[in-house]
C-alpha cells in the first residue's frame, strides 16, 4: 500500500510541477513575469517550500522532488517579477 501511494505522489508532483516548466520558459524568452500577481508568486514560493520541509520530515520523496523542482521555478518567476515587471 506504501508503495503505492507513494507512486501516486510522485505522478501528482510530476503533474503539478511540469506545468511551471513552460511559464518559466515563457518568462524566460519573454523576460516578463508581468501577467503574475506578486501575491501569488509570493505565496507559491512559501507554500512550496513548506511542502518541501513537510515532505523531507516525513519522508515522502514524491513531495521532495517535486517541490525541489517547483521552489526553483517559482522563485525565478518571481526574481523576474521583482526585477523587471
């Protein structure tokens, strides 16, 4: 049953976090992060470095990976928010 649920985290983390992949590479090419809401990057970037925190206590490698992923991206955006509009 473990196994299994956590083979369901990891397929949930690998959706959730594929789907910054290309607003980051938008932002990328664009360098313009101008469409986002600070409020929201702000809170995407704590919440999933709390979601990393969590899963590294409780050893849960579909919350780990995928927020070690996610925190990066999130954060990018959000330096270009900060940077450039």
């Amino acid at each position: 049953m473990d196994v299994a649920v956590e083979a369901i985290g990891l397929v949930a983390g690998a959706m959730t976090t594929s789907a910054f992949i290309p607003q980051a590479w938008k932002t990328w090419r664009s360098g313009s992060a101008r469409d986002f809401s600070l409020a929201l990057l702000v809170l995407l970037v704590l919440g999933n470095t709390l979601w990393f925190g969590y899963g590294v206590m409780k050893g849960s490698t579909g919350l780990v990976v995928a927020n070690l992923i996610t925190v990066p991206l999130t954060c990018f955006i959000l330096w270009v928010k900060l940077r450039r509009g």
